[in-house]
C-alpha cells in the first residue's frame, strides 16, 4: 500500500509552525499543500528521494474527512482528464482505477501515486501565493483563505468562458 508522501522542501518551509506545535504532523502541513494543488488544480511529479514517507491512512483530525479529500481529489481528476460526469463509463474506468474502498486511505496505489502529486503540485502553488514561508497560523490561514477563494473562482471563470 502506498503512503502519502510529502517534498522534503514543503516540510522545510513549514518548519516554524511545526517548531511552534501549532501543526501536530507533517500530514498538516501535506493537507495544505493538497488543498492549494487540487483547488489550483496543479499537479508534479517529484522523485522519491525528494519526498518523506508519511502514513498510507487520513490520521488524525482527517480521519473523519478522509473521504472529502478522495471527494475533491476525484473532482479534480477527472476535471483534469477532460472527463464529462455524462461520460458514464468513462468515470467509472477513471473511479475504479484510483478508488479502492476497502483500502484505509480509500485509494488505489495509482490513486495515492495521484493524490500525492496533487500535493506536490500544491507546494509549488503555496510558494508563488506566498513571499516567505508561514511564521504563525493565523496569518497564514487568512491568506490562505483568500488564495484558496481567489482560486476557485478563477477556476469558475475558466468554467464559464469554455462553455460558452
């Protein structure tokens, strides 16, 4: 079963606010990353031995939103492969080969493999938001915040203009 894996450099630059204890667990600082790659609907692939191993489960706080981040996750994904939600067969295929219900994460290996670049496609997100790395939570969630709404919305906009 394959773990979330978060880039060694993504760990770095939230170092002060896990030095603080103000994140419990390096899967706080993925989550970021995750939401900032799906929203922006940004993906990498980074090697392995640019990344740390972190759990193959949502721990946690997110245990109870595990199936939310697969939620989001799915949406993206088949947004990115251009598939149609009418294109039954099509969403089944995409859902079968990334889904695994019985898995702790939901996730098939493929889909982790997925999940995972959405983070890392997120780090680079939160670094071009961002100046400087996050000094204290609150100043960092507003911001945030405001990068996440002004991304969604872009995103709509794109939604509109390629529908008509």
């Amino acid at each position: 079963m394959q773990p979330f894996r978060i880039r060694l450099d993504a760990r770095q630059w939230f170092k002060d606010l896990r030095d603080q204890r103000v994140f419990k667990t390096d899967f706080d600082a993925f989550y970021f990353c995750f939401i900032s790659g799906v929203t922006s609907k940004r993906k990498e692939a980074v090697p392995l031995d640019e990344t740390a191993e972190l759990v193959a489960y949502f721990p946690d706080r997110y245990s109870n939103r595990g199936k939310l981040l697969v939620g989001l996750f799915l949406k993206s994904e088949l947004e990115l492969l251009g598939v149609s939600m009418e294109e039954r067969r099509e969403v089944h295929s995409t859902i079968s080969r990334l889904v695994t219900p019985e898995a702790p994460n939901f996730l098939s290996d493929e889909g982790v493999r997925e999940f995972n670049k959405y983070a890392h496609g997120g780090y680079e997100q939160l670094i071009e938001w961002f100046d400087d790395r996050p000094r204290s939570l609150e100043t960092f969630l507003r911001r945030f915040k405001r990068k996440v709404d002004q991304a969604k919305l872009n995103n709509r906009e794109v939604e509109i203009d390629g529908a008509q």
